[in-house]
C-alpha cells in the first residue's frame, strides 16, 4: 500500500489561510514549492549517485 497522499486529500488539507491568500502570497508559496520540488529531485538523483558509486566500487573489489 502507497503512502503517498491522493490529490484529493491534498485539496481537502489546504488551511484557509491559503484558500484566502493574496496573490503575492500564493506567487510566493509557489515558488517554495517549486523549489521543494528541485530539492526533492536532487536529492533522489544524489542517492543514484551515490549507490552507482558504491555499486563500482564494490564490483572493482
């Protein structure tokens, strides 16, 4: 079973000091979740890295 949560769930946690934002303010979330999101990526391509590193290391052994 995943843990990841459904878009549905997401939509129905969203507090309403967001729902009732300024458009600043939401220009301003986005941009940290977008960030998040590179974050995130750069992260799951680090531990690629880092297990293919330590996958030829150990096959050289």
């Amino acid at each position: 079973m995943s843990s990841d949560a459904t878009l549905q769930q997401i939509a129905e946690s969203i507090p309403k000091s967001v729902l009732n934002a300024t458009d600043k303010d939401l220009e301003g979330f986005q941009k940290i979740i977008e960030e998040s999101i590179k974050l995130r990526e750069s992260h799951r391509n680090l531990q690629k890295l880092v297990k293919n590193y330590s996958t030829s290391m150990i096959q050289r052994s």
